[in-house]
C-alpha cells in the first residue's frame, strides 16, 4: 500500500500504529500527492480518535496557527488549548473580516511576534527554513488569497506582516519575504464562508487563484509560505501547496492566526460563516457603522457584499447618513472595480449609492470638470 501517494483512505483500515507511523512521515516531508489522496480528512478522523492532537492536525500539509478554536455549542467558540470562551478574540476576528484596521493590525502583530520569537530560536522551524534558504541561496516568497482589485482580509494582514518581519530576517541576514500577489481573473466565488467542503473544492479548481507555474521556480530555489486568517477545510491551501510543489517550489509551509476544529470543519464548513458574524451581524447596524466610519477604513470584499447585497437594500438609503461620504465614495469605487456592477443582486443598491453620490458632488462629469485645471490661453 503506498500510502505516501494516494491510499490515506485505505490505511484508515490499518493499525493504530501504523496509521500514526505513516501520519508523521507524512507531516515531516509534505508532498504534492497527499492533498488529493485525503491526507487532510485521514489526520481529521486521527483527532476525532483522539490520537493526534490540534497543533498535530494544523501542521498537516505544511501548517501552523496561532490559535486553536471549536464552536460551544451555541453561536460561540472556545479556546481549545484552555477550554476557555475565545470571546474577545472571535470579536476582534470578525471586524477584522469587515476591514477593521485596528483588528487586522491585531491580528498581524501576533503573526508576527509569533514569527519573530520563532527566529530567535536555532532549531525551529522557522528559523531553519530561512537559515537552509540563505545557505542555498534560495529564496522565500509569501503568498495570500487571490484578489480582483478589492482586498480581502488576509491580503491586508499580510503585508503588514511582511513589511514589519521583514525588518527582523534583515537584521539576522536571513533573506527577506518576497511578497507575491496572486490574481484572480475570474470574479470571486459569492458567499464562499458559506459553502460546503465540497463546493469549495469546485469552486477552487475553476475560480480561485492564479498560481505561479515552472517558469515562477526555474531560475532559482523558492520557498512558499501561504498565508490566510483562517484554517477550515483547507481547501485553499492545499491547491496553492499542491501547484506550488508540483510546479517546483523546495518546500510549503501555511501559516493562519486561526484554525477551526476539523471535527465540525471538515463536516460543516459553514462553521466559518458563524465566526465571521460573531461581532459583525449581516445587517446595517451601529456596529458597521462605527467600522465604516474609521477614517482609515479599507474596503474588504466581503463588505461590499454585504453592504449591496438584495436583503439591505430597503435599510441602506437611512444607512448612507451614517457613514461619512469619502468612505462611501470608496466602496462605490471598490464595488465597481471587483465587478459587482454585473451581479443583478448588486445593481439596486449601487445605483441608489452612484445617485446619493452625484447629489453630493462626489461623482458624475461635473465633479470631473471641477477637478480638471484650466487652460491657459
């Protein structure tokens, strides 16, 4: 049975030691061929068992998180390193979801501390990836999710990370991240929180990231560190850890602030939706308006939608007195660029915004000529 390439459904079957012999050879040296032989759902049914434990499970297919969460049974989740309630961390996750800087910039500084008391330790993990990478001199580039002109969440987290660790690897002559971005042609799949472990699969073969092929790996060694906020189904990673090895990449690692329990996950992957919606409820609320109000606001995909979608259309024209019209002017820009002008449950709640925005003399050719400078004659 050759369960490093395609049988991990087989080797369910096999002895406890056995499974557990052939589950740590395979955290050790992550390989392409394990995504699509369910590696992922074989170490899932392990901590069901009880015979791995969470971090166990998270470093499967080259992962780390920072924190470890399972819903409690109500709307809530709990630490599942303490037992504790995760209240406040969830929180400041769910506005961070919505474009919260405040929260993204929370969120981040603990990648990067985390990173940075990594470095300072010889023998991790970290430490040894980038010190192998400047003895080879190869080099260590940092991926997120795919963008169509509006950011997500993890997008902004991640170039503060960059930008700030960065400093850190200069200082110890360690090679410094390359941050790369991934595009995405297509528009992005609506209400992906939502669907099912294997809708996200559908929609990431078809409608997902742009990742780097040969040409990307040929000239010189790369390492590829994923990042994302969040660990669910996994499904995102382990494309973007399949393509990159199979295209040449030396090695994968993915790294989240959170990761949920695969236990409900992998069975319910709308579990996500639940824990983005702790703090931010789906309506045009004082809440939203105090986020959409912080004058350094950044529009957030996932706030387009819920700010156009059909359900608060009737709200939103109350709404616009709430939010100051530079930051409204913005999201209209962000909307149109991530073309949302084409999505037929959009349309009514943008064109309200495009006419509350002429009123105001923030949009249309009369704002342009205004800006334009006079000639000279």
């Amino acid at each position: 049975m050759n369960a490093r390439s395609n049988d991990w459904k087989l080797l369910a079957t096999a002895p406890v030691d056995e499974q557990l012999a052939r589950f740590r050879e395979a955290v050790a040296r992550p390989q392409a061929e394990d995504v699509n032989g369910g590696l992922r759902a074989f170490a899932g049914g392990l901590l069901a068992q009880g015979l791995i434990d969470m971090g166990s499970y998270v470093a499967v297919l080259g992962g780390h998180a920072l924190n470890h969460l399972t819903p409690d049974g109500t709307e809530r989740f709990l630490d599942m390193s303490s037992g504790t309630s995760a209240c406040e961390l969830t929180a400041i996750y769910s506005r961070a979801k919505y474009g919260s800087q405040k929260d993204i910039r929370f969120l981040a500084g603990q990648v990067i501390n985390y990173l940075e008391r990594q470095l300072d330790v010889p023998a991790s993990h970290w430490a040894q990836l980038f010190t192998r990478a400047r003895d080879n001199d190869d080099n260590v580039v940092l991926m997120t999710t795919g963008w169509r002109n509006v950011p997500s969440t993890a997008n902004v987290l991640y170039d503060i990370v960059v930008e700030e660790i960065n400093v850190k690897l200069a200082h110890m002559g360690l090679p410094t991240l390359i941050n790369v971005k991934l595009p995405r042609i297509a528009p992005p799949c609506e209400n992906y929180a939502s669907l099912s472990t294997e809708e996200r699969e559908r929609v990431n073969l078809v409608q997902d990231h742009v990742i780097p092929a040969e040409n990307f790996y040929r000239w010189s060694g790369v390492h590829v560190i994923f990042g994302d906020d969040v660990l669910v189904t996994g499904s995102t990673a382990d494309k973007v850890m399949r393509e990159s090895l199979l295209a040449g990449a030396r090695s994968f690692q993915a790294i989240y602030p959170v990761a949920i329990d695969p236990r409900f996950a992998l069975a319910d992957a709308t579990v996500e939706e639940r824990l983005n919606r702790v703090e931010i409820s789906h309506q045009l609320d004082n809440t939203l308006a105090t986020l959409l109000g912080a004058e350094d606001f950044q529009p957030i995909l996932r706030t387009l939608r819920l700010l156009f979608s059909t359900d608060n259309f009737q709200a939103l024209p109350a709404f616009l007195r709430r939010v100051p019209a530079a930051n409204w002017l913005r999201l209209y820009k962000a909307a149109l660029g991530n073309e949302f002008m084409r999505q037929a449950e959009c349309i009514p709640s943008l064109t309200l915004l495009r006419h509350y925005l002429e009123d105001l003399g923030l949009l249309g050719s009369g704002r342009v000529a205004a800006e334009r400078p006079l000639l000279c004659v």
